[in-house]
C-alpha cells in the first residue's frame, strides 16, 4: 500500500484497477443516459410545440427518471473509490423502478422554510422531513405521468389525458427537466474528473471523510466541506470539482 502521511492522517490513496475499470464504465454508462434523457427533452419539446401536452408532459418525466440514475450511479462510482463494495447488478434493478428514481430525484428539491428551521442542526428532524419530501414528490409526478397517458376514474366520473393534464403540468416539467439535466450535465463532469484522477478522489476522502461524517452540527460540516475545496486542487491537480 502506498501510505502518505497528510495533515496527520494516513493516506492509502491508491485505487484498484478493478474499480478504475468500473467508474470507467459507469462514467460511459452516464454519458448514453445523459444522451438519452436530452434526446426525450427534445421530443417533449416537438409534441408541446404541437400543442400535444399530455404526452409532452410524460416525456419530461420519463426524462427526469433518467436524471436520476445519473445521480445514483454517481454516488455509486465515488463509493467505490472510496473503498465501498457495491453490487452494480442489485443497484441497476433498483433503477429500473419509478419510485426509487422519484425519491432519488426528490432531494434535489428544496425543503420548505419551516422544514428547513426545523431541521436546522437536528439530524433526527432532517431525517423526517426528508422522507415526508421524497413521498409527496412520488405522488405529485407518478400522478401527473399516469394522469398523462391514461384515462382517470376520480371514484364518480372518468376524465380523459386531455381532461387532467395541460399546458400548465407540461411547462411546469418542461421547466423541472431542463434544471435536472443541467445538474446531471455537471455530475457527468464530475464522473469525467474521477475517471481521470481517481487516487487524487481517494486521498481527498480518506483525510476529509471521516471528518465529514462526524460532523456534530451544520456549522462544523460547512467548515469540513470549506477545508476540503481548499485541499482539492492539490489532491486532484484541479480547481473546483
């Protein structure tokens, strides 16, 4: 092992070739999905324009979807240089799932202000209002994508796509797809960084990480997070990740 000795911690900082290999494909894995999921925002766009905005508002969402495997296997590549075993196989099944995406794509919303004070330093709290934000956000998009495609039966009449999705549902998802894949854009320039250096990755979390977890209040992890920027360019040879 090749064991550095930065800030006072010990430094393995070598990564596998095994994992390189897998980040590798992960990263080209991303960049189909990426092409897909604008190719699906373009499409929406063509059937919105044409004034079909159930079927545009479905595309958007089934675009959203696959944001959120960009995400996922995003935290799945760093987990692995950072020395997880990860089973890639279970994770990609889990993905084929609308429901595990849909929470996936939640956190990427903002917790209300009263959320947010409450949560404020209460792990416990943070906890809970992140779970209440992951169910709504499933409801709300699994019922506008079914309502999208099928005919509705509110328990006295029958509503058509037409009936129960507008234009309104369809500029509001325009509008969330085209924010999620400019995230997912600077996630696969991410993903591009850790396929090109990945042992500067690994030596950045084995100083920071533990550090990080243990954080015991929100103030000690911002400044975790602020130590671990400034260590970055010369863990990685890069400015910002």
């Amino acid at each position: 092992m090749n064991i550095e000795i930065i800030g006072g911690y010990a430094v393995d900082g070598v990564v596998s070739s095994d994992v390189k290999d897998k980040i590798s494909r992960i990263r080209d894995g991303c960049k189909l999905i990426l092409d897909n999921a604008s190719s699906l925002y373009d499409e929406a766009q063509i059937l919105g324009q044409a004034g079909a905005f159930q079927r545009c508002t479905f595309l958007h969402l089934i675009s959203i979807e696959e944001c959120a495997k960009i995400d996922s296997l995003g935290a799945a590549a760093k987990g692995l240089i950072i020395g997880f075993d990860l089973d890639l196989d279970r994770l990609h099944k889990n993905l084929t799932r609308h429901e595990i995406k849909n929470h996936i794509n939640s956190w990427n919303f903002p917790f209300t202000a009263e959320e947010a004070d409450h949560s404020a330093g209460d792990r416990d709290a943070a906890r809970v209002a992140a779970n209440k934000l992951k169910g709504e956000y499933h409801k709300l998009v699994n019922g506008i994508k079914n309502n999208s495609l099928y005919v509705d039966f509110d328990g006295v009449e029958y509503r058509r796509p037409l009936e129960s999705v507008g234009e309104s549902a369809a500029l509001w998802c325009r509008d969330v797809n085209g924010e999620f894949l400019r995230r997912s854009e600077l996630f696969l320039r991410l993903l591009d960084r850790m396929v090109e250096v990945p042992d500067g990755y690994k030596r950045l979390w084995d100083v920071w990480g533990g550090r990080i977890v243990g954080s015991k209040d929100g103030e000690e992890l911002r400044g975790h997070l602020s130590a671990m920027q400034g260590d970055y360019a010369s863990f990685t040879g890069q400015a910002s990740p």
